[in-house]
C-alpha cells in the first residue's frame, strides 16, 4: 500500500510576547490553502498537530495549550497606507477546527519583524540604525496594529535587556499600539452598559462588565464566583467544576454580548469571548516564584483562554483591560481603585504588565482611541514545515 510523500511548506516558528506561534506568508501556502476554507484549516490543524485527543499536539508544532497552539498569515496589504495583512488562527488543540474569531496580541508583536524579513516593508522604509514603523491591518477583527521594530545595521533586533513577566529571558523590546480597538460599529459596551447583572444557570447571577476593546471580554468579579484574584494555573485548571463554570459563564456572556445566538454555538467559538476576574491588589507570588507586591499593581486580573487559566495575560485582554480601566464604574476600574486614568499595571500569574489607554465618551457612547503596550519577539525556527500529503 503506498502512501503520500510529505509536503514542505516554508515557515517561520516565532515567539511574539508570551506566546508561539507558526508564521506564514500566504503565497508560500499551497494553492489550496491559499484561500480560506476546509482545505486550509485541515492544513494549519495537520502543521500544530489537532485534533489531538491525548491534548498534547506530539506530532506537530504545537505545544499544547492555548499560548502555543497557533498560527499566522501575511499577505500583501489589503487596505491603503498598510504594510501587511495579518491572519490570525488559534487552532484547538483536542477539535478538529480553527477559530478565525480574533486576533492575538502576543503574536502581533513578531509580526512586524516577520513583515519586515519577509520582503512586505518596502527597503527604503528600513532605516539603518533605529525603529522601523510597520502598520498592519489585523484581519480578522479589522483594525489597523502600529508595530515600532527595533532596527539595528539594517537589520531587525532581536536581542536585548526588555524583560517580560511570563518569558523566561530577556529581549528587544517593541511597543504596540492598537488602533481605535474598540469595536467597528463603536459599540465597545454592546449592552451598552459598563456593568450588567449577567444570569448564569447553576452559577447566579454575577456583576459583570463585557466589553469589545481588543477581544471581546468578560469581566466578573473574583469575589463573586469564590476566588482571590492571586490564584495560579494549578489553582483552576486542575478543577474540572471550576472550568465547567467558567465555560457556562463564558457561553451566557457570549449570548449577552451579541456574539452568539444561543449558548450552543460557543462550543464552535473558544477563543472568543475571554473570561476574566478582577480583585483589588494584594500580595502573592507569581508562578516563576516571583515576589508581586500589593503596591506595585493597581489590580489583579485573572484570564482564561480556551478553556484554561492563562499563564499570563493574553495581549489582546490586556488591551480589554486598559480600556476597561479608562472608563469609570466598569468591574476593573472600580476594583483598580476607580476615577480616571490613562494607564493600569495588572497583576497576572506569572508578574506584572503595564499596559496604557484612552477612552472617552462620544455623543455619550464611550469609545477608545488607543492601546499601547510593549512586548518582544524574535525567531526560534526557520525553513520549512513538513505535512502529511493528503491531510489537507
């Protein structure tokens, strides 16, 4: 019985903030995959190696959990005054499907310099010594992303003393500015309230604050549903009770929030919306062993991302939680202290973030202009993924 040879698909394995992901350009992609569809989203699944029933992604590039279990396009620019499209795809790790419902913020950090390698920067934009602008047009959610690149001798700087809660060493920094990230039709609060009483069967009903700035995001107090805001991944993910509930929570806000139609559908759309808690500063110790003080952050923020605690704060929910905090009443503005502000340093499992923004009522709909954070990326692998023919 024969079998089909492997294919070779140039690829480029990065980490972007404190995630990984596998990096392509869209004509490197086999025609096929060109376009989206079964074809494409049976390859990315075969390359991060999904569905994966003993949740360990051994035969693929994947590294079995949400931060690890993704993957990226760029292609030419779509839009004027854009260096690059940027596709996003968090693949499931035990499903058979890719959600194209959002955009990683970790990732979007390596996708400056990806651009900038992979020839979508035009040379004469590439300063010798310096930053490079590199304006990308997230697709999935539709946003314009600002990356400053580090350049040095005309090259992109990988290395460097920026050090980042939840990466092990230390990198070149590079800020990130997220355009306008609330949502397209300005409706960042979509029940068009900053806080909401949310009805969870079986849970209660909790104070929650659901807002679509970065990634749509459910804010619930810690209190509320019996945690501190200081837990750790062990504290949750280990708990089977305590992720049914928060899928149940996370299933009913999706409803609320206009994303889906019925709690059925949320089954088919894990990486969004995000679930959070929030609670006032305390002392605890981070993950890596890491001493946080109480005085040092202005909120304890808690997330999970496809259906597990985070090891440390997805990108785009830091977004959520910087525009959250700009606007007074809302659950993480209240529990950072409340008034106004333009910046919130959180406490997440493994340290701290800092992470600016602006928001502002308009014609009395709050709307935010900006997001700003720094990260670091730089190449692990590069050269080619190998998949099984026929698997896509």
């Amino acid at each position: 019985m024969s079998h089909p040879a492997q294919v070779r698909v140039p690829a480029t394995y990065m980490r972007g903030g404190t995630s990984k992901g596998v990096f392509f350009r869209l004509q490197d992609l086999p025609e096929v995959a060109q376009v989206p569809g079964e074809a494409r989203d049976k390859l990315l699944l075969r390359v991060i190696g999904s569905p994966d029933p003993y949740q360990k992604q051994t035969d693929g590039m994947g590294g079995a959990t949400s931060s690890t279990s993704k993957t990226v396009i760029l292609a030419e620019p779509t839009q004027p005054d854009h260096d690059v499209d940027y596709l996003f795809g968090q693949v499931s790790i035990d499903k058979p499907f890719v959600d194209w419902s959002g955009n990683c913020g970790n990732l979007t950090a390596a996708v400056g310099a990806f651009a900038i390698n992979s020839g979508f920067v035009s040379q004469d934009r590439i300063p010798e010594n310096g930053f490079c602008t590199v304006r990308i047009w997230q697709a999935n959610i539709r946003k314009t992303i600002v990356a400053q690149v580090p350049i040095t001798n005309g090259e992109v700087q990988e290395t460097g003393d920026f050090e980042l809660d939840g990466v092990t060493f230390p990198a070149a920094e590079v800020q990130v500015e997220f355009m306008d990230p609330a949502d397209g039709d300005g409706a960042m609060f979509p029940t068009g309230n900053v806080v909401d009483d949310l009805e969870v069967p079986g849970v209660g009903t909790l104070r929650a604050t659901m807002i679509n700035a970065g990634i749509p995001t459910i804010f619930i107090n810690a209190e509320d549903i019996g945690y501190t805001g200081t837990e750790l991944q062990d504290a949750i993910n280990g708990d089977p009770k305590a992720l049914s509930m928060f899928e149940t929570i996370r299933s009913h806000g999706a409803v609320k929030m206009g994303l889906i139609g019925h709690v059925d559908e949320a089954a088919s759309r894990q990486h969004t919306p995000k679930v959070a808690f929030v609670a006032a500063p305390a002392d605890y110790v981070s993950s890596s062993g890491k001493q946080i003080r109480a005085g040092d952050i202005d909120v304890l923020v808690r997330a999970l991302s496809m259906g597990k605690l985070h090891h440390a704060m997805m990108g785009t929910a830091a977004v959520a939680i910087a525009t959250a905090s700009a606007v007074p009443g809302t659950l993480v503005n209240l529990a950072a202290g409340g008034g106004d502000r333009t910046d919130v340093t959180f406490g997440h499992p493994s340290g701290t973030l800092r992470v600016g923004a602006e928001a502002s009522q308009v014609n009395g709909q709050w709307t935010a202009t900006k997001a700003i954070m720094s990260r670091s990326a730089r190449i692990l692998m590069e050269g080619w993924v190998r998949v099984p023919g026929g698997s896509f």
